[in-house]
C-alpha cells in the first residue's frame, strides 16, 4: 500500500525526517487493516445471526432491537473505516497528508467511541491509530510548513460520516425492510 512511497516520492528538504514517516504510515495502514478484518468477521456474525429478522422482525422485542442496533453499528463503523482506508490510499506524497489525514483522525475517534462497549480491542486499536496518524500530521506539517484548519477538517469529517451513515441506512432498510431504522435511532 503506503510503504511502496520511495524518498523522492516524500519530496522534503529534510529527507531523515520525511523517511521516518513512511515507516509509520505503513504501521497505521497495516494497523487499520487489521482492524477492519475484525469488524468485517464481526459483521458477517451479525448478519448471519440477524437473518431471521429480514422477515420476523419485532421493534416491540428488546431482543431483535439490540441485535439490530448492533450490526448497524459494527456495519456503520465498518464503512468508515472503509471511507478512511480510502482516503489514506489516496495520499501521494508528504504534501497531501496535511491536507488529507486531519479529518481522518476525528473520523477514527468518533469509531472508537462507538466501539467502546462493543469491540474494546478494536476501540483500544483505533486509539492507538489516532495517535499514530496524529504524530505523523504534525511531523509531516512541520516539514511542509503547513497550516491546520481545525473548522475545515471538521467539516470535512462530518460530511463524510454522514455520506457513510446514510449509505449503511439506505442499505440496512433493503436488508430488513420490516425495521425503520430512523425510528430505532430516534426514540
């Protein structure tokens, strides 16, 4: 993935620091990967474990609501973490990390807290990824003398979680059409 960057990709007037980078994104890509093959046997538990409420779903059973909840969560986490692989994929050399992981970070954070209860080691690996993505915006910003917009980067966040959620909502309603999913999350 990120490892195949070469020193001359990672263009710097101080190549030691820009090379220690490469190291570390390369951790954080190998980290997020593994993460999501967590979640991904997670999902697929769920949604096999969820497949009789396609049909018998009953919003009045606590039962079938916490499962459901459940696997949008772990589904919607999922999608974000997609969202991010994707956006990390996309960094092309130190310039673009500025500008791309920031919002990222907050992305990853608002994962963790949603994983808290239910995955803690994925919660406590996302912590970890936040820290090490963090430490490499700043290294990299130092190098490239950027600026941060905290505002941007969070208004770049939540447009993305919000692409993701109504993606996983579009999908989850045509996986269990008996559920109302605005419904579940809104009382």
């Amino acid at each position: 993935m990120l490892v195949k960057y070469s020193i001359d990709t990672l263009e710097s007037g101080n190549t030691s620091h820009s090379v220690t980078l490469v190291p570390r994104l390369g951790y954080s890509v190998n980290l997020l990967c593994n993460i999501v093959e967590i979640l991904e046997e997670q999902k697929i538990e769920l949604n096999n474990l969820n497949h009789y409420l396609i049909t018998d779903f009953d919003e009045l059973n606590p039962s079938h609501v916490k499962t459901i909840k459940l696997e949008h969560i772990v589904f919607h986490s999922l999608e974000i973490l997609f969202t991010i692989q994707n956006q990390i994929n996309s960094i092309s050399g130190i310039r673009s990390i500025p500008e791309i992981l920031p919002s990222l970070i907050s992305m990853i954070r608002t994962v963790s807290a949603q994983l808290f209860t239910i995955s803690p080691i994925c919660s406590q690996k996302l912590s970890e990824l936040s820290v090490h993505l963090g430490s490499i915006v700043l290294d990299s910003a130092a190098l490239t003398k950027a600026r941060f917009d905290f505002s941007k980067s969070n208004d770049e966040s939540t447009i993305l979680l919000d692409e993701v959620k109504l993606m996983v909502d579009s999908k989850l309603n045509k996986q269990y059409p008996l559920v109302d999913f605005f419904k579940l999350f809104n009382a």
